[in-house]
C-alpha cells in the first residue's frame, strides 16, 4: 500500500497519511523509527507495511526498501 505524507511533526515524529483511495491514516513514532529514515517531508510518497489490525508497522521509500 502507498500513500503521501500529509502531516510530520519532527518533534514527536508523528504524522498522518493520505492514501491513494483518499482515506487518512496515522502513524506512530515506532513506525517512523523502523523505517531507518531520518526524516519526511510533507508530499513525499511511501510505501507501508501494516499490521493486521491496520495500524502502520513500517514505512519505505518506493523502490528503495
């Protein structure tokens, strides 16, 4: 699944989703953390890895990870 980054609070490193069926969904610290990025920006595109009850376990750079 993909999305865009539409918020990134680089204090708590936090933020939320817009994913390509519209729908906006939130991401914790410890999903940003296992990504191994160091930062997002806002409209940058990713790809998640969820956990089966929907939450945001992982996030990648399309592509790279």
């Amino acid at each position: 699944m993909q999305g865009t980054i539409a918020t990134f609070d680089q204090g708590t490193h936090t933020g939320t989703l817009l994913l390509d069926d519209g729908s906006e969904l939130a991401f914790e610290a410890e999903a940003f953390a296992r990504s191994g990025l160091r930062l997002l920006r806002l409209g940058q595109r990713v790809s998640i890895e969820a956990k089966p009850d929907g939450r945001i376990h992982r996030m990648l750079i399309p592509g790279i990870g």
